[in-house]
C-alpha cells in the first residue's frame, strides 16, 4: 500500500471510531424512554445502567496505555471492535433489564476507541496529514451527534430499536477491517518502560466512580428523603478520586502520570472540556425531555428536527476547518462557541406552547451545534500542546481527558434531571395555590372545561374530568416554566463562559 492511500485508511479508521462512538452514545441517550418501555425499566433500572455504562468506560480508558503497550495499536483496536460487537449484539438481543445492564457494560470495555483515534493521528501522521487526520476525527464526532437522534428515531418509529445495536455492531466489523488494513503491525518499542498497574488503586477508581455517579442518578429520586446520605457519598467518591489520581505520582512508571500533567495549559483545557460534556449531557437530557413530554411533539418528530439542528455541527467543522489553519489564535472561536451557548439558552428559555419547531427550536439547535464544534476542537487542539513531544505523556493526557468526559456527561444528565424535578416541583406549588374556588380565572376555566369535556356526561364525571385536566396544565406549565430555568441558566453559563474567554490569558 502507497503512502497516499494508507493515509486515507488511516482517516476512514479515525472517521470510524470517532463516528462509532458518539453515533452509540448519542442513540442509547435519545432512546431512553422507548427502551425503557421495550424492556420494562423504569427511569431507576435506567439510570442504574447508565452509571454502570460510565464506570466501567472510565475503568476501561484508564488501561488504554497499558493495553497498548502489550497487544499493540492494531490489536487493542480490534479488540475494542470485537467487545463492542459482543455487547452491541447482547442489547439488540436483550428482552429485560439484566441482559441489557450485561450488554451496555461489554460495550463500555470497548469506550477507549476515542482515545485510540487521536493517538492514531499522533502515531502516524505529521505535518499536513496530521490535521487531515483531525478533520477525520471531527467529522465523526459531528455526524454521529448529528445521526444519533435521527437513526434512533428512525429505528424505533419501524419497530426495530435492536436497528440501533446492530448499526453499531456493523460499524464495529468495519473498525476490524479497517484496522487490519491501514494499522501498523509493529507494537510500541516500550518494553523497558512499560506502565505498571495496581489492582487496589484501580479498584478504588472504579467504587469511587460508580459511587459519584450512582449518587447522583439516585438524587434524582430521593435527594428530598435523603440529602444527607446523598451528601455523604457524593464527598467520599470525591475523596476516592483524589486519593486515586494522588496515588501514581510516587511510582517509577504510573499508569496515568499525574504529576506531569500539572501544567496550566492542560488544567484550563480539561475544564473546558469537562463543561462542554456536561454541557452535551444536560442538553442532551433536556431538548428531546421539553419537545416531546412538555410541548407534546411526536417523538419521530423531535428525532427529525435534532438531527437537523444538531447536523450544523458538520457545517460548523467544514468552516472550522478552513479557518483554523489560517488563523489558528484559540480565543476569537471559544468566544464564538460561548456567545453560541448563550444564544441557544436565550431563544429556549423565550419558549412557550405554541412554539414552532422549525421558527423557535431549530435556530437554538443550530447554536448548540456551534458550541460544540468551536469548543472542542479547539480546546483539543490547545490543550496538548506542551505535551506532544513526550508520546506516553499524550496518551495519558488523552485517556485523563476522556474519562473526565465520560463523567462530564453523565453529570450533566445528573444535573439537569435534578434541576428539572426541584424547578417543577417548586412551580407547581405556586401554581397551585391560584386553584382555589376565590380565582375568577380558575372558576371561569373550570366551567368552560365541564362545558367542553361534560357533553353527555353527569355533572359529577364533568367536574372531575375538568379537575384533572386542569391538573393536567398545570403540571405542564410546571415543568414548561422548569425548562425555562434551566435554559436561562444554560444562557448565563454561555456569559459567564464568554467572560472567562476574554479575561484568562491561556488560550490566547
């Protein structure tokens, strides 16, 4: 194989595991609640799988060197595709909560697929081709936040949800091929210094992440009942954590070297990305939660119009790409990026119930698809910069990245969840204290409903048939005003982030 062509294999394989990805997570996210009917979950059994889903992809990326240093680039890869097949199979196939929970903690072993597409580029490309190899990267990660909604909700309005699992399950054989075909043969020559690996220290990685995040989703029904234990959990995982990444610094080889990663670039750069993610899951949870069970879309619907907003990610990136070449200063695109957030929160938080899809919703979207193709590219491309000389250094810095970001995104879903249950629960106290018998507008609606829903009926089942469907509206216009806030909140994060973009002198 000539040089040329081996690099456009190369690209197909980055374009692949990017694409792969964020094409699975993204579906999984958006499906939730078809697959929980499918499977007869609840939103606990669900949030259970998710956090396990998160724990095990940051077990799984934190070993991403070390593999590599003993089965080599191509094989590790494959091995990725071969666990992501097994556990994509094992979820199309599942009927229940258990086979699914098995199924979506195979496919986590196969999450350092991410990490290994950048460190193919750093492997194997340089000079032009290296950003080539970026451009491949970005462009899967753009279409699969793009396809996700749209593939799941293709599959589900058919019938077929166990479509989603197996599109990954293709997707994964063309990851083994492609890898046997452009992936280099040759280990890493590291034999003298490979990283070493502690069970206890590994184990303490995985308790302390499950328990954070098992935490978190638990708070999104009982943090009323049991703030304390909550509490309490939440500060030991973190505890755990810090123990955990404290822990490598004083040995010879450490399997994530901590230490020297303590650079102010670097810092800077993993917030970004870990307010991106949060970002990513939070909205994520939220739109597709607004549109369909707030607003009433159908939810093939609101499946169409993410992909649609969420497809200006591509367009972003293909302006992007032209542009950061010829004037690659970092500071002028995350401010894009902020004052895009800050947009997208601006117009939802305006929203109300006669809102139009195509006039209200797909604008915002579009917005939040610049964010995250300004941002993240951009932070990538900054934040490692110190750190490319020193290859075992990158990779570590990658996988700390990515693990972060698995979590990032799992908090962000954390959050919103709680923030929409205690918003709701706030307005519709307020609410319902103008339902009273001394409410001329409560009195007037009442009897327009009885005359509307009461024709044929007695003036008994009238009446409660107009009760509940005033309960009805105002649990909607609750949670219509819960969205709002989140939404107002998500527009002063996009300000503040805006001013921390102007004021820090980082990324310049």
């Amino acid at each position: 194989m000539n040089d040329i062509a081996r690099a456009r294999a190369l690209n197909a394989t980055i374009f692949t595991l990017a694409l792969t990805d964020f094409l699975q997570a993204g579906m999984t996210a958006f499906a939730a609640a078809p697959l929980m009917g499918e499977l007869g979950m609840g939103p606990e059994q669900f949030s259970f799988v998710a956090a396990v889903y998160a724990t095990v992809a940051i077990f799984a990326i934190s070993m991403h060197r070390w593999c590599v240093e003993r089965l080599g680039g191509r094989r590790y890869v494959q091995l990725c595709a071969g666990v992501l097949i097994m556990g994509s199979a094992m979820c199309a196939l599942s009927d229940d909560f258990g086979t699914f929970l098995a199924g979506r903690s195979v496919m986590a072993l196969g999450a350092g697929i991410f990490t290994s597409s950048r460190m193919i580029i750093h492997h194997n490309l340089a000079g032009p081709r290296r950003f080539k190899g970026i451009q491949s990267l970005a462009s899967g990660l753009a279409i699969g936040i793009a396809a996700a909604p749209w593939v799941a909700a293709q599959a589900v309005a058919n019938d077929l949800w166990p479509a989603m699992y197996w599109t990954v399950a293709a997707l994964g054989v063309m990851v083994l091929l492609l890898a046997e075909i452009a992936l280099p043969r040759a280990p890493l020559d590291v034999s003298a210094s490979r990283s070493q690996v502690q069970p206890w220290p590994q184990l303490l990685l995985v308790a302390a992440s499950f328990l954070l995040l098992f935490a978190l989703q638990r708070s999104n029904y009982d943090f009323f009942d049991n703030k304390a234990w909550i509490g309490a959990a939440v500060l030991a995982a973190l505890v755990g954590l810090v123990a955990y990444l404290q822990q490598p610094w004083h040995r010879a080889r450490p399997l994530l070297r901590v230490s020297d990663m303590l650079r102010s670039r670097y810092l800077f750069g993993l917030a970004v990305f870990f307010f991106a993610y949060l970002m990513l899951g939070a909205n994520n949870y939220m739109v597709p939660m607004m549109l369909q069970r707030t607003l009433g879309f159908a939810w093939q619907t609101v499946g169409h119009i993410e992909a649609l907003g969420l497809g200006f990610a591509l367009l972003t990136w293909l302006v992007m790409s032209q542009l950061l070449p010829r004037y690659p200063a970092p500071r002028k695109f995350l401010a894009v990026g902020f004052l895009a957030l800050a947009s997208f929160g601006a117009l939802l938080a305006r929203i109300d119930s006669g809102a139009d899809l195509w006039l209200h919703v797909l604008p915002a979207l579009a917005l939040n698809s610049v964010f995250l193709l300004t941002v993240l590219p951009v932070t990538a491309m900054q934040t490692f910069r110190e750190m490319e000389h020193d290859e075992r250094l990158f990779s570590n810095a990658q996988q700390l990245k990515n693990m972060m970001g698995q979590a990032g995104i799992a908090i962000g879903i954390a959050a919103a969840t709680l923030g929409q249950q205690w918003r709701t629960a706030i307005h519709y106290s307020t609410l319902s204290e103008s339902l009273n018998p001394y409410n001329p507008v409560f009195n007037a609606t009442l009897e327009s409903l009885q005359r509307a829903l009461g024709v044929g009926a007695s003036l008994a089942d009238a009446m409660r048939m107009a009760l509940t469907q005033v309960a009805q509206m105002t649990e909607q216009q609750a949670a219509l005003l819960a969205n709002i806030d989140h939404f107002n909140a998500i527009a002063a994060l996009g300000v503040l982030g805006l001013a921390v973009t102007v004021w820090q002198r980082v990324f310049r």
